[in-house]
C-alpha cells in the first residue's frame, strides 16, 4: 500500500474534524508548523481548502486560523490512484521493462503532438505544448546546448514518492523535439522547485 503523502494526510484530518489550525495540524502529523504552513499555502492557491478567521469571545489575542475543505476537495481521488498505479507499475517490472513503460504512459499523455521545423522553431513548439499541459515551461541557449524548464510540476504531489516521473518528462520533451535530440538528462528539484532538462548538441 502507497504511503500517504503529507497533503492527502491533511485532507483526511480536515474531513474527520471539518477544520483545523496549522498547529492542530502540525501536531497531529509530527511535522513542523513550518511544513504544514506550505503544504496549506499550496492547497489554498489551488482552491482545495479555505482559510478564516473565527471569532474568540472572551479570548485576547489573534485568533488562530483554521482550515477547512472546499468542495473541489472532495472531488475525487485521483492523487491515491495514480500514486496506486505507479507503485504497481515499478515493483512488476524490471527496470528496463518500467521505463518501456513510463515511455508509453507519456506518449498517451502527450497525444500525437510532434515538433516541425528548425530547432529553434521546435523548442518554441515544444514549450507551448507543455504549458498547455501546466507545466510553465521555457527554453534558454546554453554553451553545451539548449535548455528546457519547468518551472511548475502539475505532478508535484506525487513526485517525492515516484522520482520516476522525472523520467516520463524527459520521454515527454525528448518526443516533443522528435529527432533533434539523442539524450535529456534531468535533475530535478533544483533551486525553486524547478526541472531542468539539457538538450545536447550533436
């Protein structure tokens, strides 16, 4: 069975109690109140949880914020699931029968979209392509050839416990550009949050 991530550990906490505050939260979890404060700022921006402010009668002081579920919350599990099918994934296959694989899944994600044109016109394409699938994409000139970024993984929830998504963008972008590159190295979790890809020059 897949280990929660912090975030779907927070949802579970918010529809048992329908609201809490960070500190509830941190101290239920055992994770830092710093921690919890950015998995909420993150969920906040994408509207799955709401923050207020309750009244204190008879209380000095701030009131603690709490938080609570949004109906978009609780829209489906779509988080669990694929984290399901990507655990399954690698645990049955050998590791070069799992990245067979992960190449499939991206070119079913990505659809029949190819690049046209001269490697310049390629990389604009390419971006353009990525930032319809959220990834606020760019591309820069480099010394050693050109460089593909996302600066927003639209994964970012499952990506600490399935590294391998990393791999699948890189079967994602190397497809986009079609025959212009032999090899994308990635690292990811740069400076950020962001992932780099390295285009080499042939």
């Amino acid at each position: 069975m897949p280990t929660k991530s912090t975030r779907q550990r927070i949802l579970d906490i918010l529809a048992v109690r329908e609201e809490a505050a960070a500190a509830e939260l941190s101290r239920a979890l055992g994770l830092t109140k710093a921690d919890i404060r950015y998995h909420l700022s993150r969920m906040i921006e994408e509207g799955i949880i709401v923050c207020s402010n309750p009244k204190q009668k008879g209380r000095r002081g701030r009131p603690a914020r709490t938080f609570s579920l949004t109906s978009k919350s609780l829209q489906n599990n779509y988080d669990l699931l694929a984290s399901a099918l990507l655990t399954f994934l690698m645990e049955h296959c050998s590791e070069m029968g799992a990245n067979n694989k992960l190449q499939l899944v991206a070119e079913q994600f990505w659809g029949n979209f190819k690049s046209e044109g001269p490697p310049g016109k390629r990389l604009v394409q390419a971006v353009n392509q990525l930032n319809q699938l959220n990834y606020q994409a760019r591309w820069e000139a480099h010394s050693t050839g050109p460089r593909v970024i996302f600066e927003h993984c639209p994964f970012a929830t499952l990506r600490p416990q399935h590294p391998e998504l990393c791999r699948m963008d890189a079967h994602m972008v190397a497809n986009f550009l079609d025959e212009q590159v032999a090899l994308i190295e990635s690292s990811a979790h740069l400076p950020g949050g962001i992932c780099l890809f390295t285009v080499p020059q042939k």
